[in-house]
C-alpha cells in the first residue's frame, strides 16, 4: 500500500526519517528518482539515513513505476520519495495507487517562486501538478504530519 508520495529535494533526511515514518510505520521506502542511480555516493549516505526496520530501495522514475504497477510492492507499506515535481507527476499519472502528491522541499531558483516557505516551483510545475488535479489526484503542502495539510491551488 502507497502511504505518502513525498516530493523532496532532500531526498531522505529528518524531517521523513522522524516524523513521517514515526507517524506511518512503512516497512520500505522507495526513492525514484533518474539521477541518483548511478551515484553510488549518495546512495550509500541514504542507506546510512534510513531506520532501522525499514526497507530502502532506489530505482529510477521508470522502474518504479514498473515495480510498483506489476504488483510487485503490494506487500509493502511503502513511502515513495522523489528529487522533483516532474517525477512526482509522472509517477501520478502513471500509477493508479497513487492518490495524491505530498509538496514537502523544492529548491529556489531564478525560474521558481515560493508557494510556501519551502516549497518553490516554476510555472511548468505548477501546470503539471494542476493536471494531476485534473486526473482527480490530491496535491497538497505539507512539510511533517504535525503541521496542518494545505491543498495545492
């Protein structure tokens, strides 16, 4: 079962470590994501990062959506993390289980603007998350469970 897509330009860090797995309990977490397969670096830093109980697996955006569409992640309370909106839609839109899109960290930049305190995108993100409204999918800001969720308009 899909518990949270999260999007994060952390990737793994405390703010999921701490206070979402505490409050979902997942026994594997996913990050999808097509550049940080190949940096073995950064993946070993994320091993280091995970609780204990819980499983770790880093696949690209393509691969996850394969594994997670054959069934093959059903046994899973899962938690899928991702670098960037883009990602974040095209598994949304490619996933049936995916329900909806958690904004948690996106990086500032020349192209982006705040829709929040740390989550900024650019006019291309906010169309495509406005075609997963579409879809009939929930897009909402929200940095840790504790904190009140706010919908994505």
């Amino acid at each position: 079962m899909i518990q949270l897509l999260r999007v994060d330009h952390r990737l793994l860090h405390g703010q999921v470590v701490f206070s979402w797995c505490s409050q979902l309990n997942p026994n594997c977490i996913l990050i999808a994501d097509d550049n940080i397969v190949n940096d073995s670096v950064r993946i070993s830093a994320l091993r280091l990062g995970k609780p204990n109980d819980t499983k770790l697996v880093i696949k690209n955006v393509s691969d996850s959506i394969s594994a997670i569409n054959s069934g093959k992640t059903d046994k899973y309370n899962l938690i899928i993390i991702v670098p960037n909106i883009e990602e974040a839609v095209t598994l949304a839109k490619n996933v049936k289980q995916i329900t909806s899109i958690n904004l948690g960290g996106t990086k500032a930049n020349k192209l982006t603007h705040p829709i929040s305190n740390m989550v900024n995108v650019t006019d291309e993100e906010e169309k495509l998350l406005r075609e997963v409204i579409g879809l009939g999918k929930e897009v909402y800001i929200q940095a840790v469970p504790s904190e009140q969720r706010r919908e994505f308009k």
